[in-house]
C-alpha cells in the first residue's frame, strides 16, 4: 500500500490502464480522492482471461497492461 496521497479524484474517468505494481486492484484506486465515491471494492484482474475488469459500482473499466 502506498502512503501518497491522493492526487486525482475518483471515477473521473470511465476507462483506465493499470500496472502489476497497481495490484491488488480496487476501485476507487489508492491515489483517488474517496470523499464522493462508493465504497472500495477490490477487484480480480489478474484472474480475467482478457485482464480488464469492470467495477460494479461506477462501470470504470480497468486494463491490466502488464
């Protein structure tokens, strides 16, 4: 876990391109303002066959690149 804080706020964007050193995912990420988001959920990435994963809360699309 990362103790930066937090520099873009959260679900601005609909799609967004992660990294293994992003793992274990969730949704809002660490680096994202919470005070208007959902709850955080974590999400299984590395198990899709395609490595992108949906959040079920805001539809944010994450891509897993490496």
């Amino acid at each position: 876990m990362s103790n930066t804080t937090a520099t873009q706020p959260a679900n601005a964007e609909k799609r967004y391109t992660v990294h293994r050193v992003d793992l274990p995912l969730s949704c809002p990420m660490p680096r994202m303002t919470l005070w208007n988001s959902h709850p955080r959920v974590y999400l299984p990435i590395e198990a899709a066959s395609d490595k992108q994963v949906e959040c079920p809360y805001c539809g944010a699309i994450y891509v897993l690149v490496d």
